[in-house]
C-alpha cells in the first residue's frame, strides 16, 4: 500500500470527524459508487419482487433475501472507494467484473452470526477483502481495529443507518398510503395483520430497495474511513507521510548517471505504447468464432464427443483474415460431406413385453438413527451457542463488576516505582546533564515525576500506557495546577529529547528540576517536628 498517493487528509481523529470524512469522500466519488451499489442491488430486489409475484406464500423469505445477502454486494462500493482514495480511478463496469473476486474470506461469518449481531461489520470487511487476511491473522485484526472505541463506534454507527432506513422505507410507505382508501391496497395494511394484496408486498419490497439503495453507499463509505483513521492511528500514517515527502538532498541537484538506461527505456516503451494505441483494433464480430449450421430439417444436434473440433482449438486469430478464414473452414466442416455425424429423428415401439422394475425393498425402521441424529444435532447446537458466548464474552463485560485497575510499574520501558528512585532527584538529574548524559537526565527526571504521582496523588496509570495516555489521565485526575504544569514540562522535554533530538539548554532543566524539587521533594519530606520536642 502506497500512502503516498492518499487523496484525503489522512490523520488520526476521532471517531465521529472520521465518519464525517467517509461522507466527504462519497460525495466526491457519488458516481461509480452509487452506480456500483445500484447495478449489484437493484437486479437482487427485482428478483425478489418476481418471487413474491410467483410464489406470494413465501413472502418473508423473498423480502429477507436482499437483506441477507447485503454484506457481499457491499464489497463492490468498498473495491471503488479503496481504489479512488489513492487515486486510481475505477468505473462502475470494472468494479462489476472485479466484484466476483472480492467475496473470499469472511462471508461465512457475515452470512450467518454475524448477519443479525454484528451491525458494525462494515469495519472489519476490508481486513477480508483489502488486507487478504484470514484465520487467526484476520482474528488478531479485528481485535486490533476494534480496540480504542472504534468497533464501538461503528456499532453504533450500523444501528443509526438501519433506522434511518426504516424511516425512509416506512415513510414511503406512509406517503403512498395516504392517497389510498382501500384498505386491501394501502401499503400500510403490509404492517397489520389483516388481508391485503400480494401487490402490498410487492410495493414493500419496492419500497426498501430504495431504502436500501439510499443508505448502502453510506454505511459502506464511512466504515471505510473509520478503518483507515484506525489504521492511521496504529501505524502512524501522518508521520510517515511526511517523513515520504521529505526529499533527499542528493536528489534535489541532478540526476545520477546510471538513471540514464532507465529513462531512455522507459521512454521507448511510451513510445511503443503511442503506437500500439495507434494501430487499427480488428472488429469484435469478425473475431467471434462461427456458429454451426443447422442440420438439415431443422433438427439440431451437438457434435459426439469422439470427433472434436478441428477448428475451435487453435490460438485466439491475430488478424481479421485468419478470424474470416477459420469461419469459412467451420462452414466447410459443418457441411453434410465432412460432418463426420447425421442427424435424424427415429421412431420405436415401445416393448409391452419388458419385465416391469422391481419394486423396491422396504426400507428399515429408522427411527433410532432419527433420534440419534436429533440428540447430535441438539448438542451442537448447544455447544455452538456455549461457544459464541464465550468468544465473545467481551460483549458482555459490562454485566459483570469492574476488575481492579493493576498499577503501572513501568511507562514507556522507563521503571517508575519508588524504590528505582535516588534520594535526590534533583541533584542527580544535574549531574547526569552536567556528565552529557542528556538522555538519562531527561528519563530520569520524566519517570521521578510520573512515580510521584502514582505515589503522592494517586494517578492510575494502566500497564502499557504511553507518554500522551498519561498526560490525559493527569488532566483528566484534576491535579493541582503546579503539579500538572511540571508533568506537562517533563514529559514535553523528555518527547523532544529522546524522540526528536531536541535536547533543552541548561537554564530550562535547572528551571524544570528546582520547581520539581519545590512540588514533590517538600511534599515528600517529614513534617517538622513541634517545639520542645526531639526530632
């Protein structure tokens, strides 16, 4: 994946500014998204329009066919938007002839448990279809795409689009049914029980095809970006992003001399290519291969499998005159002299005499093995369900009380427990930046401070957390002014330093170590003892 070439301002942001992105980048791309979704959804309701026609006793099932199958026709948007956003562009036609290839991995999943507990599923379909991942591989990606709220969010986000598509669709219905009396024929007698048409079906059925239609490239859209923003915020695509953007300085003064092969092949080739472009394309009629002449009288027949084709197992024609030569050859062998088979009708009396089949032989009670297969398939479907209770029994965390926070002992691989400590902080950081032990000044005065807080104030910090998630519980933990001021100062130059290099002069450590000192050395000292009395 080439990030390089991204059309959208990709960076970490919140879930909501991400779905709002997702409908940014449908708008620039409504066209072959829509048309995509269109062709794929429109021909699935119209098939389920002609079923309820012709067999209206199983309505429920012809209605429920778009919806099941959903989650594989949105691959078709989801292979345009993945293709647009770097740039490259892809008509409705080509994502037609390239949907077929898109359904592997995951839609056993999506077609069954998933279909009615999973309405987020739009963020995990790119693992499937983009990242080609599958098995435990693909496990491990939806539960790293899922952390940090986002699998939530799009949860959230597939429960608000399927209500908006039941307000489309029983608006519809509603607007239609004002302008009708008749009880029988008014599309709102399809939500009662009482008698109606199959033509009230057949209109609710119309009725969320458009629905559908409507909100498919929507929920498909953004979902597509909230997986690129979490992949964004995992892999840091901003940062390397620009990091690609950086030229080199070699680069920005002349070629190298052994570029030179390259280009002048490179250019032979556009070269090359002009002409190709140029040349005549021979017509698409004269390069389909013949149809067999009829037999005579009518009668039609398909060549034995002992005499094959003589002429059908040749290379594709390279020029109109063999395409028009191989015709005539068909032609020549499909004649009466050299088809090598005739064909004719033939008439039989039918055999009274022939012995009559045997009935067969009665079959034996079965009804044990019924039974036993009951009791298999009644332990499968018991253990199917003890299952999927207990892989996703993080779903239901929050029936069950809160596990007690473990304290952080180490951040950032820096050892934060008291004990690790000097007595004097302070006066060690000095003399480990007088030392030019630049790096070991800053983390030693980073992790005293953070060990503070964890001491003195009480800040939870979680096993694994980095330098921003502890900042953010510091502000979030309503500390003192003062003592937030430092840790924001700390952990600013221990950023700069140890990541960027950017090392503080002398006067702002000193600063930073005596309003340290000032903060959590006095509140960390024995209180003083009361006159009169020995220490």
């Amino acid at each position: 994946m080439r990030i390089d070439q991204l059309r959208i301002a990709l960076r970490p942001r919140p879930a909501p500014q991400a779905l709002d992105l997702g409908f940014a980048l449908l708008r620039a791309h409504a066209g072959p998204v829509y048309k995509t979704w269109l062709a794929l959804w429109l021909p699935l309701c119209a098939l389920s329009v002609a079923m309820i026609f012709m067999l209206p006793d199983y309505t429920l099932l012809w209605m429920l066919l778009p919806w099941w199958l959903r989650p594989l026709l949105e691959r078709g948007p989801l292979y345009v938007l993945s293709r647009q956003v770097f740039g490259e562009d892809v008509s409705w036609r080509q994502a037609l002839r390239a949907w077929p290839r898109q359904l592997g991995g995951g839609w056993v999943r999506q077609l069954t448990w998933w279909r009615l507990a999973m309405p987020g599923r739009g963020l995990y379909q790119p693992i499937w279809q983009l990242e080609q991942a599958r098995g435990a591989a693909a496990s491990e990606r939806r539960a790293a795409l899922g952390r940090n709220g986002t699998g939530a969010a799009a949860y959230r986000f597939g429960l608000a689009c399927a209500h908006f598509e039941g307000v489309l669709n029983f608006g519809m219905m509603a607007l239609v049914g004002l302008f009708l009396s008749d009880t029988t024929m008014n599309p709102l007698a399809f939500l009662s029980k009482g008698p109606h048409s199959t033509l009230v079906d057949m209109l609710a059925m119309v009725f969320y095809g458009v629905a559908g239609g409507v909100m498919g490239p929507i929920y498909t859209a953004c979902c597509f970006t909230l997986y690129l923003n979490r992949r964004a915020t995992l892999e840091a695509w901003d940062i390397e992003i620009t990091l690609r953007q950086i030229q080199a300085p070699a680069a920005r003064h002349q070629p190298q001399a052994g570029h030179a092969k390259p280009l002048l092949l490179a250019a032979l080739a556009c070269i090359a290519a002009v002409l190709m472009a140029a040349a005549p394309a021979p017509r698409a009629e004269a390069l389909q291969p013949a149809a067999p002449a009829p037999a005579p009288g009518g009668v039609q027949c398909a060549r034995p499998k002992q005499l094959p084709d003589v002429v059908g197992k040749h290379a594709p024609p390279h020029s109109v005159e063999q395409a028009l030569l191989r015709k005539e050859l068909r032609q020549l062998y499909n004649s009466d002299d050299l088809r090598g088979y005739k064909c004719e009708d033939s008439w039989h009396l039918k055999d009274f005499k022939a012995p009559k089949p045997e009935k067969p032989p009665r079959m034996p009670d079965l009804s044990a093995l019924a039974f036993a297969i009951k009791l298999v398939l009644i332990a499968s479907g018991v253990m199917l369900v003890a299952w999927l209770l207990h892989r996703y029994r993080g779903k239901f965390a929050w029936l069950l009380p809160a596990p007690e926070m473990l304290a952080a002992t180490e951040i950032a691989g820096l050892d934060i427990r008291a004990e690790s400590l000097p007595p004097d902080v302070a006066d060690a950081v000095r003399n480990l930046w007088e030392r030019g032990e630049r790096r070991a000044a800053l983390a030693l005065l980073y992790r005293a401070t953070l060990s503070r807080l964890v001491q003195q104030d009480g800040l939870l910090l979680a096993q694994g957390a980095t330098e921003g998630d502890c900042l953010r519980l510091a502000q979030q933990a309503a500390l003192p002014p003062a003592r937030y001021a430092i840790a924001a100062t700390t952990t600013t130059l221990w950023l700069n330093g140890a990541y960027g290099a950017r090392w503080p002069d002398s006067a702002a450590l000193y600063a930073a170590c005596d309003a340290w000192r000032a903060q959590f050395d006095a509140a960390s000292a024995p209180a003083a003892a009361p006159a009169g009395e020995l220490p």
